[in-house]
C-alpha cells in the first residue's frame, strides 16, 4: 500500500476493499465520502469513522490516514487551508 500525496483537490473512485494512504504532514484535510460508504482510521487517534455519503471528517495534525471502501465508493480530499489573515489595505501616499 503506497502513501499517496494531494496538494489539490482530489477525488477518487474505489473499489470495494480498496485502500488508500495518506499523510497529512501537519496540515488538515478534509476527507468527504461523495459517494457509497468508507472506514477512516487516522494515526493517533482512537476511534475510527465510517462515512456514508455527503458525510466529511478532517484530520489535523502528524498523522497517516487510512480510508477503505465498504462499497464502491467516491471520496474527495482536500487540503483544508487554514484562513489567510487579512492584509490591511494602505491608502495611497501623496507624492512628495
């Protein structure tokens, strides 16, 4: 089982049975079940989750994720980017 890396927004069909691997490498992700029913389990923490369609979790942190395909399924997973913090906007200078 390879580790895959998403820097975008990705979806992905799965196979029953099929797995996928993960790391978040400190930064959140969303992973959203679009379609069918998949187990989550992430690296350090104790329960697992099993999201059914239009259900979504995000996982922060160090961690390996692991999602598994109950039934054919569709997941997405996005990079979760933390909010910008706003620049203030200067007013122009008047020529000196």
């Amino acid at each position: 089982m390879g580790t895959n890396h998403f820097t975008g927004f990705a979806n992905r069909d799965m196979k029953k049975g099929e797995l996928i691997s993960l790391r978040t490498h400190g930064r959140p992700c969303r992973v959203a079940c679009v379609g069918g029913r998949v187990w989550v389990t992430a690296s350090g923490l104790a329960a697992d989750t099993i999201l059914s369609a239009g259900q979504e979790a995000v996982y922060g942190g160090r961690r390996r994720i692991v999602v598994e395909a109950l039934e054919e399924s569709t997941v997405r997973f996005e990079p979760k980017l933390p909010a910008r913090p706003r620049q203030p906007v200067l007013a122009p200078q008047p020529a000196r």
